[in-house]
C-alpha cells in the first residue's frame, strides 16, 4: 500500500507540473536591471567611501605635524612616556611630525622665554582694579589674618611683603615630569624665603633703610630652595615690595622722615667737616711749604755767609788792621751813597773820638705845583 500510495502521489505531482504554466521572460530581466542597478550604486558608494577613508587617514597622518616656536622646546610622549630618553627628547626650534593623539601627545615648553610667579603671603587683601589703580584698601583697626598676608620680622613687628620672581627653565625634563606643576613648586619656594628674610631683618631694615639687602636676602634663600629641591631652574631677577602695616602708615612716615631730616644733618655736618678738614690741611700744607721755603732761603743764606767768612778768614789773618780798614771803607762806601753831605771827624791825639752834637733842621724839598703853607 505504501508504494501505491508513494507512486500515486508522484504522479500527482508530475500532472500539476504539467498543468502549471510557464514563466514569461520579462518579469526575469526586470529582476535583473534592478540587481545591477544596485550593485552598481553599491560599487560607486564604496568607492566613495574608499576615497572618503583615504582622506581621513591622510588628514590623520597630517595631523600629526607641529612646530616649535623658537624659544620653545618639546617632547614626545608615546602613550605617556617620551619617546626617546635624555635630552635627545628636546625637540628644538623647527617643523616635527608625531603620531596623533592618543597615540602620540606633545608637550611644548617655553624654554628661553622668562617665567614669572608673585608669592602669595604676606600681602595684604586687594583686588585687581585695585592694582591697575594704584589704591589701597582703607587701612582698619587691626589686620584680618582671614585674607590679610603678613610677615614676622626679626625685631618681632610685622610688615607686609611681596616679591615677583623672573626665572628661566634649565632642566625641561625635570620641570615638566618630577612636578604636577613646577611653577607652584617655585612659588612655594619664593613664599618661603620671603618669611625667610622676614625673621632675618628687622622692620626699620626692610622698609626703609636696607630695601636692596631684604631684597637679596630673598633672592638668596630662593637659590638654595630651588638647588635643594633639584627644580630645574635659574633665577633671572627677584623683585621684593615692603611696606608697613596700613593701619600704622603714618607712624611710619613720621619715622621716615625722621630719618631724612637725620641723614640731611648728619650730610651737612659731614660737608661742613669735610670742607674744615679740607682747609685745615691746605693751611697746614701751605704753611709747611712757607716754612720749608724759609728755612731753605735761610740756610743757604747763612751757608753763603759762612763761605764768604771763610773765604776772608786769609786776609784778616795776614792783615787784620789792613783787612777792618778794607771793610769799613767798603761799607761807608754803601751806606754813604746817598748822602747829600759827608763830614769827617778827625781824632784826638790820644784815640778818643771827638763828640759833636747838632740840631740839624733841613727842609724838604717842594714838589713842583705845590703851593706854601
């Protein structure tokens, strides 16, 4: 029964085939169009998208170009870490090319260009305008150590400080990745020694009388903190501003002036000791010299004697009463050599000389054009 009922439907099948009609061609080359119409438009669409992918890379690729600025340098961190050890990892001045992020990541410093940080204590509480302007805060009864900075001196007075610091970076590396962010380690660092030199100088000092010496003793401390801690850079300037407690500004003038009528005081006492000084030692010298002189004339005259006596001490000893006659008659001849009149007294027989008194009464003689009185 089974084959008969096998074979039977067999045939079954076979005549609805037969009867079944057959298919036409035209629905067959209508699927056809279609099929290539769309594998055409997928063709286009992914050659698009190829050119489209290509694009994209290349703008990738070309992404990846930088250039250091000429007072910068860079370096490269390949996932994180630089990609060369060393100072072969500086890139200097130029057009570089690095794997884009996140492959790549570069980091640019400025390395000859100068850095700037300002301390943050011991200042009091301002604001920016306040800066621009030049003005201060109304000074009040006492300071509000909640937003009010200051600094302990060594005298135990307080003042207010502030320092601005210029530095440059000598070690990169070390700045960049021994530090979160070295620019506040050097800020820490200035703060630092600005309380520093505070405890080291008493107020009148670092206000008024000895400014460039607090200023180097904060320029100092600043040094050593930064070799201490190994940060990687060189001090170019450090300017430091001092000023008193606002509330007790006055007192302060008052003091500073005091100080300047002092130092013109003790100026003009040291001008007028100078200019003393000064004449008194080009009198002394002058009267040295004046004495030196005479002495000189003097002893060349008394040596110009003692020659001439001496040249003459042979002709008195060969004849003395010859050598006084000579002499005086030498002498008579100079002082007589004006006199209008000369009278010779004779002596008496035994020697003594004739003494002869007169009342000589002569009169001048008259000058032409002057009259008689």
């Amino acid at each position: 029964m089974d084959e008969q009922q096998e074979s039977r439907l067999q045939e079954a099948l076979a005549k609805k085939a037969a009867e079944a009609p057959t298919p036409t061609a035209a629905p067959e080359m209508a699927e056809d169009a279609g099929s290539q119409a769309l594998a055409d438009a997928l063709r286009s669409s992914f050659a698009v998208l190829k050119i489209v992918m290509a694009g994209l890379v290349i703008v990738f690729l070309m992404s990846g170009f930088f250039k250091v600025g000429s007072q910068e340098r860079a370096i490269i961190l390949h996932f994180g870490k630089p990609s060369v050890e060393g100072d072969k990892a500086l890139l200097g001045p130029g057009l570089h090319w690095a794997w884009p992020y996140p492959i790549d990541e570069v980091v640019k410093i400025p390395f000859t260009q100068i850095q700037s940080v300002r301390s943050t204590a011991g200042w009091y509480a301002t604001t920016p305008e306040m800066e621009a302007n030049n003005q201060e805060p109304d000074a009040g009864g006492s300071l509000n150590p909640a937003i009010d900075g200051y600094t302990i001196t060594a005298d135990g007075n307080i003042m207010h400080a502030r320092a601005t610091l210029q530095y440059r970076i000598t070690d990169p590396i070390r700045y960049v990745f021994e530090y979160v962010s070295a620019s506040n380690a050097v800020q820490h660092a200035l703060d630092d020694a600005l309380v520093f030199a505070s405890a080291h100088t008493k107020v009148d000092d670092a206000i008024t009388r000895d400014k460039t010496g607090f200023q180097d003793k904060v320029r100092a401390r600043v040094q050593e903190l930064i070799a201490q801690e190994k940060l990687g850079v060189s001090v170019e300037q450090c300017i430091v501003l001092t000023k008193a407690p606002l509330s007790l500004k006055q007192a302060f003038n008052n003091v500073l002036q005091a100080e300047i009528k002092r130092s013109q005081v003790l100026n003009a006492a040291r001008t007028n000791e100078n200019f003393v000084l000064s004449k008194a030692s080009s009198d002394a010298a002058a009267r040295i010299n004046e004495a030196e002189a005479e002495r000189t004339r003097m002893v060349e005259f008394v040596r110009a004697d003692a020659k001439r006596f001496t040249d003459l001490l042979p002709q008195y000893e060969a004849n003395p009463q010859l050598f006084i006659n000579q002499q005086l008659a030498e002498n008579l001849t100079r002082a007589l050599t004006n006199v209008q009149d000369i009278f010779l007294l004779p002596n008496h027989a035994d020697g003594r000389p004739i003494e002869i008194r007169m009342n000589l009464n002569r009169e001048p003689k008259k000058m032409p054009g002057e009259s008689e009185k």
